[in-house]
C-alpha cells in the first residue's frame, strides 16, 4: 500500500507544477489559461503577483514529492507533513 500511496502523492505533486508553468509563462495550455486574478477573477494581482501564486503552486508540488519520498523510506514525519501539504492544496 505504501507504494501506491506515494505514487498518488506525487502525482498530486506533478499536477501542481501546472500552476507554476502557467504562472511562469513556461508553457501555455489551452486548458489552463493564463491569468492575473485570483478567486475566480474577482481579485487582481497583476503579472507579479501571479508569479508569487505560482512559486507557492511550486512549493506545493515540492511538498507532496518529499512526503512521497518520505514514505517510501519509511520517515517518521511523512504522515504530520502530508496532512499538512493536504490541507493547503
């Protein structure tokens, strides 16, 4: 079970980076348009503030492949952490 549940974590992790890419400009997808608001438009942060969403969108990402490497060496801590990663997706 363990190992599937790390695959899980980070492919959870991977479909984050999207954000970044998009945030970044790295790549355009017509699925996941580029834009500078946040909560459903209804706030504007501009092109600098959407990079800052897409460095957390990142961080994200980089949280949930740590708690899937942690699980999988079997680290005390992945449970505590991943709870926490969970909550803030």
């Amino acid at each position: 079970m363990p190992p599937v549940l790390a695959v899980i974590l980070l492919a959870h992790g991977v479909a984050h980076v999207v954000g970044f890419v998009v945030a970044w400009r790295i790549l355009t997808l017509p699925e996941v348009p580029y834009h500078t608001t946040i909560l459903a438009g209804s706030i504007e942060v501009g092109t600098g503030g959407i990079r800052a969403v897409g460095l957390a969108w990142l961080v994200t990402a980089l949280a949930f492949a740590a708690v899937a490497v942690a699980l999988l060496l079997q680290l005390a801590w992945w449970s505590q952490v991943g709870l926490w990663t969970y909550s803030f997706r």
